[in-house]
C-alpha cells in the first residue's frame, strides 16, 4: 500500500500572524548592497580624484627635476665650451691633459646624482651623453681651426725668418742650400701627413725663394744703377750657365759681378720671376739715384747761399761790431761752428775775428773766385774800406732802390761795396 504524503500550503512571511498578505513584498538583497554603494558613490570619486592627482603631482615633480637638471647640463656644457674654446692652451682641450673631458665627468656626476629616481637617473644620463657629443664636435672644429691657424702662423714667421736671414749680404750658397733642404723636409713632413697639398707647398716654396732673392738684391744692389745693370747682362748668361757652356764664375767675370751668391740666389728662380726681380730693383735704384742728386744739389744750394752771406758779412762788417753766436750759426756749417772754442760759441766775437774766420772757412771750400778773395783780403788789411752807417741812421731811400735791384735780380756787388754806398746803409741792411 502506499503511504500518504502531506504536503504544507504554509509560506513564510515577516507579518504577524493574522494580518493581511495583500500589498506586502519581500525585499532584494542586490538592491539592498546598491543602494549602499550609491550612497558611497560620492566617497569612492573623491579618493579617486585625490589618488589620480597625487600621481600627477608625482609626474610633474619628476619632469620638473629632469628638466632643471638637463638645463643644467646644457648651460654648464655651453659654457664649458665656451671657455676651452677662448683658451690659448689649445694643445690640452681635446688631447694631452684632456681639459673637456675633466670638466665633462665633473657635470656629470654633480647634475646625475641631484635626481635620486633611478629611471630619471637613466634618461638624465642618455641626455647628457646625446649633449656631450654635439657639443665635443663643436669644439673639435673650433680646436682644429685654432691649431691649423697657429700651424700656419707658426709656419710663416720660420719663412719670414729664414728670408730675413738668407737675403742678408754675406749670406754663402751652403747656408741657403742647407735652409732651403730643412724646408722641403717639413714640407713634405707636411704633404705625407695630408694637411699640405703638392700645388700649396710648391707655390710657397717658389714664392719664398722668390722673396729671398728679392730681398737680398734690394739690399746689396738697390743703390746702385750700375749693378743693377750688370745684373741683367748675368741673367743674359743664365741659359749659358744652365747649359753647362759657361761656369757660374765665368758668368759673373763676362758680367762684370763679383757675387756668385746673387747669381745663385736668381737662378733658384723662375728666369721671368728673377728677370721682373733686375727691373724692380732698377727702378728702386734709378729713384734712389735721383734722390740721392737731388738731395746733393740742395745741399750744395743750401751751402752756396750760406757762403754768399758770409762773404757780404766779411766785406761789410766793422772790426767792433758784436757778432753773436747765433749770426755765427747761420754764416757757418754746423761742423765748423762746433769746431769753436767754448767762449766762442757762448759769447761770440768782434768783427775783425769774424771776417778772419769766415774768409778762411771760404778758402778752404774753395768757394770764392780770385776777385772775391782779394776783395776780402782788402777788408782785413784795410779796415777803413768797411766802415758802414751806423744802426739807425742808414738812408731808407737807397735802402729800398737796392732792395728793389735785389728782387729783379740786377744788384751788382760792387756797387754794393762802393763806399759813397756803404755810407748810406747799415750792416743790418745787407744781412737782410
């Protein structure tokens, strides 16, 4: 048989016993934890907000350390390089004490450790490294630059020197062969280790020869048209000379030229360099020549009328007048006023000293004629012939008719000496 099942039509509910079902519901436990997560909603954004703004924060102070740092690294390198390129101790910036890399591994390691994040650390260290090579090869090009250009100074004033030395007189063929072999050896020192070209060591070479022969010729034959002539009549010779037809000494002896040096120094030159070389020193030489006679003449112009107002002043002076050093000075050259006593350059002489030491100074220039030599003998041994008006009391009348036969060149020294003359003017007068 079978045993009877009871089954219970009972629910559970939350109301008293009695009360009424309808209108009650039972409550969701998912809806229950979301209304307590809307309720934190507010909370959660705020510690959200706060957590991403930290992060933030964090970002921008790590920025800011990496970029102050590798602003540092820039300002100090720039300025690093700055200062090792002013430096004249070019030799020791790049190599030998190695300025640039003391100065490098000090910035570094002063700017890489001012940050302590070690990923900051690794990209400030990358910066630094990318910085310091450009910066390097800048200053190796303004170090390079530098070395080059004292090379080429330096390699300028040992060719000025050696052209200074071998174009001075005296100079032998030995010594100018010798100096012009330590040069071809530095040249092409020079050539092998690529910083000279063939063309620009052959073009110096020929210019320095070129300056050496120039410069010695000026000054040996520059005052001399002569030599200078001679000099083209060996370079006639040269082609003989170099075709062995003629020794070095028979050219020189055909030309007149006692100087195998000159002749050695222009045939280490192209023929038209030495040919234009003659012809400058020619003309240096037939300008120094007139110069030179031009001079001459106005020296013995200068002297000629010197003379002619010593010899007025001999036939005119009287033996009592003063004559004063200064009236000396301009009667006499410089030598022969020296040549006085102590005394007399101090306090000068009478006339009658005066005319004696005057009219001997004249004779022995040869300077004056027979007729004028006997016109001042007349006044030492006749002293009356020479007596003058007194100062002041000279006529201007015939003062200003001789002044005027002066000027048109028509007053004539006798009539000068004529004593009714001599009367009417004064000593003054015919100084002036």
């Amino acid at each position: 048989m079978r045993i009877p099942v009871y089954r219970s039509k009972a629910i559970s509910r939350e109301t008293m016993p009695g009360r009424e079902l309808r209108g009650t519901v039972r409550r969701s436990p998912r809806a229950e934890a979301q209304y307590e997560l809307d309720k934190a909603a507010p909370m959660l954004a705020a510690f959200e907000g706060v957590t991403k703004f930290a992060a933030a924060r964090w970002q921008a102070s790590q920025e800011a350390q990496f970029n102050e740092a590798a602003l540092a690294i820039e300002e100090s390198m720039r300025e690093a390089e700055y200062t090792l390129s002013k430096t004249k101790d070019i030799y020791n910036v790049l190599d030998g004490d190695n300025l640039w890399q003391n100065s490098m591994d000090e910035l570094r390691d002063a700017t890489i450790s001012s940050v302590s994040n070690r990923s900051l650390q690794r990209k400030l260290k990358y910066s630094f490294e990318q910085n310091e090579i450009a910066a390097r090869f800048r200053l190796r090009g303004e170090i390079d630059k530098k070395i080059l250009a004292r090379e080429q100074a330096a390699i300028a004033a040992r060719m000025e020197k050696k052209r200074y030395n071998l174009s001075q007189p005296g100079t032998t063929i030995d010594q100018y062969n010798t100096e012009m072999n330590i040069v071809a050896n530095d040249q092409a020192r020079g050539v092998a280790g690529g910083r000279y070209s063939i063309e620009g060591v052959t073009k110096a070479n020929l210019q320095l020869r070129a300056d050496i022969a120039a410069s010695y010729i000026q000054n040996v034959y520059s005052n001399d048209p002569d030599k200078a002539m001679q000099l083209f009549a060996m370079m006639d010779l040269q082609d003989e000379v170099a075709a062995g037809t003629k020794t070095p000494e028979q050219a020189m002896a055909a030309a007149g030229i006692d100087d195998e040096y000159a002749l050695h120094v222009l045939y280490n030159v192209e023929r038209g360099t030495a040919v234009k070389i003659i012809q400058e020193n020619l003309a240096t030489s037939l300008k120094f020549f007139d110069a030179e006679e031009k001079l001459e003449t106005e020296r013995q112009e200068e002297t000629n009328q010197r003379n002619k107002k010593a010899y007025n002043f001999v036939i005119s002076v009287q033996d009592g007048t003063k004559v004063t050093p200064k009236q000396l000075q301009q009667l006499m050259p410089s030598y022969a006023f020296e040549n006085l006593t102590d005394a007399q350059k101090t306090n000068g002489m009478n006339g009658a000293e005066a005319k004696i030491l005057l009219r001997d100074m004249l004779n022995n220039q040869f300077w004056a004629s027979p007729e004028q030599q006997a016109k001042m003998n007349e006044q030492i041994d006749d002293p009356a012939q020479g007596i003058f008006a007194a100062e002041g009391e000279s006529s201007a009348t015939k003062y200003s008719e001789l002044y005027g036969k002066a000027g048109a060149g028509m007053l004539d020294l006798d009539e000068l000496t004529q004593p009714s003359v001599k009367a009417l003017i004064t000593v003054g007068n015919i100084i002036s």
